[in-house]
C-alpha cells in the first residue's frame, strides 16, 4: 500500500484520534513521573502573551482555556446541525440528553455527599459532576461505525448540558469573584451574534472576530472561557437543506482535522501529567476516593439512566434512534470519565492543600479509567449483540 494513502486513511479514520489520545495519555504520564517531569510541569507554567490588557497566562491556561474553546467550539457546531436537521431535531430526542445531565449530575454529587458529609471534604461534592468531553468522545470513537451515531450524539450532547452545568456550578459554588462588568460585555457580544445571524450574515469572518472578543469577556469575567466556544457555535448560520452547504457546515468540516490531531493530543499530553506519591493509593479508600470513584462511576451510571428511564417512560423522551437500553447503560460509564474538569473543580475545592488534591487527581484518574474501559466493552458487546440479531 502506499504509504501517502495509508496515512491518509489514517488520520481520515473516527478511530485513530482516540488512538492518539490515549498515546499521549501514556506518554504525559512517563513524563510526569520521569526526571523529565519538573522541566515539563515548568513549561506548562510559563507565561506567553502580552501584559497590555492583561493578556498573559501560563501554557496550560492557554491550552484549557483557548484552544479547548475550538474544541468546544466544533462540538457546539456539531449538535446545533443536528437540532436543525438531525437525530436532535424533534423535541423528544433533543430532551434526553438535558434530563440524562440533570441526574448526571445530581445523583454523583449525592452519593459522594453521603460519603463526605461533615468531613474535611466535604467541599468537593462537585467533583464527580463533571464528564470529560474530549476523553470520552474519544473512546467511543474508536468504535467507529459499530456504534450508531445517535449515539454519539447523545453522548456529545450530554457532554456539553453536562459541561455547562458544571461552568455554573464553578461560577456560583467555587469561584471567588465575579466580575459583572466583563460578564455584561459578554452578554452584549453574545447579542451581537446572534443579531448578525438574524440579519442573515453569512461570512465566518464577522461571527469569528466578536467571538475572540467573546472568549477574552469570558475569561476574565471569571467563568470558565470554554463556554464561548458553544455560544459562537449557536450564532453561526445554518440550514436544514442537504443540498445547500451551509456556513455552520463549512467552518465545522475546517475545523475536524485540526481538533482531532492537535487540540486533543495537546490537552491531553497537558493534562495527564499527574506525578504518582504513596500516599495516593491510601486515598482511594478514604471518605474522598470512595466519594469520587462511587459519585463517577456508580453516580453517572445511575443518574444517566434513571433519568433517561424516567423521561423515556413520562413520554417527554425517546431513545436516541437505532439504540438500546445495553448502549446506555455503555454510556452512562463513558459520562463517568471526569478527569480535567473534575480535576479542575478538586484543585477549587481545596485551594493550597495539595495531599488532599493529590488524592482527589488519583482518584479521579482511576476512575475516569474503570468507566472508559467499562464504557468501551459493554458498547463493543452490545454492538455485536445487535449484530447478531440483525444477521
């Protein structure tokens, strides 16, 4: 074969970016507990930019910040396609994903309250809240076309319900300040989008340009920037014709590549760089590992589904088409992978404690990992269960 097209194939194929995230998982984890770990930590903490306008932040801000703000930015173009002419243009479909969230959310936070209340960690009950969209996504990915992409769908849209349930959770539970003012220029920039969409604007330069400005509003408002990416995402023009390509369709084809095999490996080779230490392994059997790993695990595996079941049985919901209960259930453990933002929302919740944020980054590695393989097998079990049956 020659190896241009097998390249091509490659880096064309659902499956290999999930590839590439878990190699530079394994790489960012060598790294962090080799000789190589201090100079790699002190590259992601140096500051680049400029100190004009208070833009200058450390590599891994501009990473989980600014270049995760694209990734959401493709998700965000991604589910708005299809709520005007896909799996999520009926309302019935387009509302499980929202109360699949909600107990998401909800029941991992109970459960890790109930191993946590009254203790010194008590604080931390929004931890196990949050599903990693990025690693997730990935991991389905890999199954490629044995999964249908209802699915998928229903999966990134959780996600994101579930992301910007957790951002708010951040803004009113875990962030000091607030800053209104930078938070109305936020209000007002996202009203010029959508404005500009009501005047039928078409080209993607007049959305990007108040979008950048949107991200630096966000930023400094206090409130996690990524949320920009979605907002810029649900100004952007589309349409519900398959013959017509549509501004939305143009600005998502150009942004596939470049999100699956740069933006992801980079935050993923910046953010697996925990640094193993004795003490960790103790803490998976504390009130707070025990917290974590059963509010991630066992929480989103329950939430998710009794609420999709609730939903589904009220006649508000439906299954995501061509799916099944097996593949939920498949779903309900790939939510289960927390890992940045619940990362995020540890170091929040015990500010200058490290041991007890070490702890909690260990916890919530080993059971982002249980739930991805779990995740990963019951969908590859339940898709050749379904093959069968077809056959």
């Amino acid at each position: 074969m020659n190896l241009s097209l097998y390249f091509k194939r490659f880096f064309n194929s659902s499956q290999s970016s999930g590839i590439i995230l878990i190699f530079c998982v394994i790489i960012s984890l060598l790294i962090a507990n080799s000789s190589a770990g201090e100079g790699f930590q002190k590259l992601l903490d140096t500051e680049i930019g400029v100190h004009l306008f208070h833009f200058k932040y450390p590599v891994s801000i501009w990473i989980n910040d600014g270049l995760m703000a694209i990734f959401f930015l493709l998700v965000g173009l991604e589910i708005k396609r299809e709520m005007v002419e896909g799996e999520l243009s009926s309302f019935k479909n387009a509302s499980l994903p929202i109360f699949a969230a909600i107990g998401g959310m909800l029941v991992p936070a109970v459960i890790y309250s109930i191993f946590n209340i009254g203790t010194k960690y008590g604080n931390g009950w929004g931890i196990p809240m949050a599903t990693d969209i990025a690693f997730s996504l990935a991991i389905i990915s890999m199954l490629g076309k044995r999964i249908p992409n209802s699915i998928k769908i229903f999966l990134a849209a959780l996600a994101i319900v579930d992301d910007l349930g957790a951002i708010l959770v951040i803004a009113i539970f875990y962030t000091e300040q607030i800053h209104w003012m930078y938070l109305l220029l936020s209000f007002g920039t996202t009203v010029l989008l959508f404005l500009l969409n009501y005047l039928k604007v078409t080209k993607i330069i007049f959305y990007i340009i108040p979008g950048l400005f949107l991200w630096y509003f966000l930023h400094h408002s206090g409130i996690h920037a990524t949320i920009a990416g979605v907002l810029l995402a649900f100004s952007i023009p589309t349409n519900a014709s398959h013959v017509e390509i549509s501004p939305l369709e143009k600005l998502e084809h150009k942004l596939h590549f470049p999100v699956s095999f740069l933006i992801m490996p980079i935050f993923a080779l910046t953010n697996t760089n925990i640094a193993f230490n004795s003490g960790m392994i103790a803490g998976l059997t504390s009130a707070l590992g025990l917290g974590i790993i059963g509010g991630l695990i066992l929480g989103k595996l329950i939430g998710i589904n009794l609420f999709s079941f609730i939903a589904i049985k009220a006649k508000l919901s439906s299954l995501p088409q061509n799916s099944s209960w097996s593949q939920m259930l498949g779903v309900g453990f790939l939510a289960g992978i927390g890992f940045t933002m619940s990362i995020f929302i540890a170091l929040l919740s015990f500010r200058g404690e490290i041991e007890i944020q070490d702890e909690a980054k260990f916890a919530i590695l080993i059971a982002s990992f249980i739930a991805a393989v779990l995740g990963f097998l019951i969908l590859k079990l339940s898709s050749k269960k379904n093959q069968i049956e077809e056959d």
